[in-house]
C-alpha cells in the first residue's frame, strides 16, 4: 500500500510564507504611494526626491555604459568606486580602509544590511536596536534567525534610556544596530550617545552595524561615525548610500567598509544575494564621491532651506514641530490638530486633504510611542512643498 500523500502536496493548511516574515505584509509605503496615486495627492510619504542628481553623474552612467560597462562586474566592487568609497572615509572622516580588502559594493544600503545580518548572525543571536526604525531592520533579522530587541526613542528630543539599553544586553546578543543620522526622527545622535554606544559594545565584545546614508544630511550638530572611537573600527561594518547624497535613490548603490575579516564574511554572503549590481552606474557614482566640497556645501544648504519651509509650514497649520537635526523627515505631532491615531490620519491626508505621508507606528514594535506622530519627506522641490502646505492649511481649528 502506497503511503499516504504529504499534506502540503495534497495543498493542506501550511502557510506558504515562512513563520520568520509572518506578520510582515505589504510595506506601508505602497501602501501610501497607492493612496496618493489614486487621490492625486502631493506625496510627501516616501523618501525618494521628485528631482535627479547632478546631470555630470547621469553622462557619466552614459558613458560608462556607451563604453562597454555592461556585463557583470567584479563580486566586490568596481575598482574605481572601491577606491573612491575608501578615500571618501578617508577625506571626511580619517578612516582608512583598504579598497580591496575592506571596501564591498552592494544593491543600495538594504542589501548591505541583509548581508551583514546573512553573514554575521547565528541562529537565536540578539540584535539590539533603536524604534522607530528602518523598516527593513527587523524582516532583515528575522531572515537570517536573528532576534531583536528594541529600546524606545522618546519623543520629542528622541533620546534614550541608558539603562534600557543595557538592560537590552544579554548573552546572546551579536550586535548593535545604530542608524544615525536617524530615519525618521531626524535624530543625530551625540558624541557622548556613541561613546556610550561604543563602551557597551567593547564591554560586552559586540559588532555594531552603523547604516550612515545620510551622513552628508547634518543641519545641527556633526556626524561623528561610530568607527572612529576608540576601539571601534575592527568591531564596526559602517554602511553608506550614494543614492541619499547625489538624489539618485534608483541607481541602488550602496557599500559597506569594515576589517578585513568582518568585509571577507559579509562578501560570502554577498556573492550570493546579488553578486554584482549596476556595471554602469558603479563608474559614475566613483565619479559622484569625489565632487568637490562646494558640491557637499550646497546640498547642505539646500535641503536646509527645504527643512525650514516644511517645518515652518508645518507649524502655522498647528502641527506640533521639532525641526530634525538630520535626514530628509519631520516628525510632526498631529495632537494639536485634534487627531491621535497617525495611521487613521494618514489614510485620510490623501482623500480628504490632497497629501500623503507616512504614519511612522510602522516603524514601532512599541506603536504607543509613535501614535502621536506623522512622517513628511521634504526631499521635494520648493513649489511641491509649497502645494502640500497650502493644501494641508485647511486642517487648521482641528478635525
């Protein structure tokens, strides 16, 4: 007698998707996007500018391309953005990373994470971060069989308990996972937060991942990158994005600089996720880092001058306003308005109002935390902003 049929071929009850990204879902970016697109609303929901980076990056992608830059390039990197990637940590920062050794091109900061977490977690390791978060964070531990642990940002200077993250410290913790500046509060974290980091880290033998992209996005205080403490540059994996700096998020251009034991593990992973990405585009973007300083001076500027017009905006409709010292977000309180639940608001802004935005209780684990508080993008041009608070000014007075 044959025996009997495995339930799953016999398409029983098991659920196709792993228990690990269970509870995932559609990311509340599409979400939104969809809603803006329906509605024809201003979006100021995800952080993606609505103008390109510098014409000279975009000739320079043509000609690598009209060049015969085509087919795979090398696992690690393009040379030449390799070496600018290693001298640009070497012009801002003072770290010196061998471009070989030390230097791994990736398919934008998300796949540098995924990497290093492929790479570097065991099952049941402990990653400990900060919420709100980065969405990605958390389905990118859950995928490699990490576990988190969370410590709450508080609004609205979105400082910390010291004691809640040391008591988020245990023995199987792996890693600290440090995004600063901070995606969304705007947080840049201090000097004396990071030593605190980095103490903890030397003190428990920890790794931390250090996601930078929008290092160049400083408006109050400085970027001071965890690597560069002491005894932090063999422990840290340090991950940028040219995609936030030169306005060209599509390209997915991304790299992580780390010792060379730590470059040589996330590379294994690497070499199996995407192996290469975007022969073209890597030539171009070498060419992009090295811009000189005028070029970083006015990106400064000019996305100081969008911050001030939102948040300025922003605060004459009523909205509770803390002006972010990094990034392209604002987290504005909607309570002065009359309104505490950010999803139910953020699903009317578009119908009703004719804005998107992003309800940042997708970034909590801890959703009371975030419930007060709505995400604007000001990665925007001047008269796309200038519409959204127009539209937005019928909400003054409250529901």
């Amino acid at each position: 007698m044959s025996s009997p049929e495995p339930e799953a071929a016999r398409g029983g009850a098991r659920q196709p998707l792993t228990s690990r990204l269970r509870g995932f879902g559609t990311t509340i970016f599409t979400e939104m996007t969809l809603l803006a697109q329906r509605h024809d609303a201003v979006n100021l929901g995800q952080g993606f500018p609505n103008f390109d980076g510098p014409d000279s990056i975009k000739e320079a992608a043509v000609r690598a391309i009209r060049g015969g830059h085509n087919q795979y390039c090398r696992m690690t990197g393009e040379p030449a953005l390799n070496r600018a990637a290693a001298e640009h940590q070497e012009r801002f920062y003072g770290l010196s990373f061998d471009p070989d050794r030390e230097v791994t091109v990736t398919n934008g900061a998300t796949e540098a994470l995924f990497a290093t977490f492929q790479a570097l977690l065991e099952a049941g390791d402990e990653v400990v971060f900060f919420e709100p978060f980065y969405d990605s964070y958390r389905a990118c531990v859950a995928m490699a069989g990490g576990v988190e642990r969370l410590v709450t940002l508080r609004s609205p200077d979105f400082s910390y308990d010291r004691e809640q993250l040391e008591r988020a410290i245990g023995p199987r913790t792996r890693i600290l996972l440090l995004n600063t500046p901070h995606n969304p509060t705007g947080k840049v974290f201090s000097r004396e937060e990071l030593e605190h980091v980095a103490e903890l880290a030397r003190r428990h033998d920890l790794l931390v991942v250090a996601d930078e992209v929008y290092e160049h996005l400083v408006f109050d205080g400085e970027h001071v990158p965890v690597a560069t403490l002491p005894g932090m540059r063999e422990r840290t994996i340090t991950i940028s994005s040219t995609g936030k700096t030169f306005s060209l998020t599509g390209w997915k251009i991304g790299y992580a600089c780390a010792s060379e034991e730590l470059t040589a593990a996330i590379r294994t992973a690497h070499q199996f996720i995407t192996f290469c990405n975007s022969a073209p585009l890597q030539p171009a973007m070498a060419e992009a880092l090295g811009a000189d300083d005028e070029f970083y001076s006015r990106l400064l500027t000019e996305y100081r001058d969008r911050r001030d017009r939102l948040c300025e905006g922003l605060a004459e409709i009523g909205f509770g306003v803390t002006a972010p010292a990094g990034t392209y977000f604002v987290l504005a309180d909607i309570r002065p308005l009359g309104w505490d639940d950010d999803v139910e608001f953020c699903r009317m802004l578009p119908e009703k109002v004719g804005v998107a935005a992003i309800p940042p209780t997708a970034f909590y684990v801890n959703k009371a935390a975030g419930r007060h508080l709505v995400r604007f993008a000001f990665c925007k041009t001047h008269d796309v902003l200038d519409e959204a608070i127009r539209r937005m000014h019928q909400l003054a007075g409250g529901q």
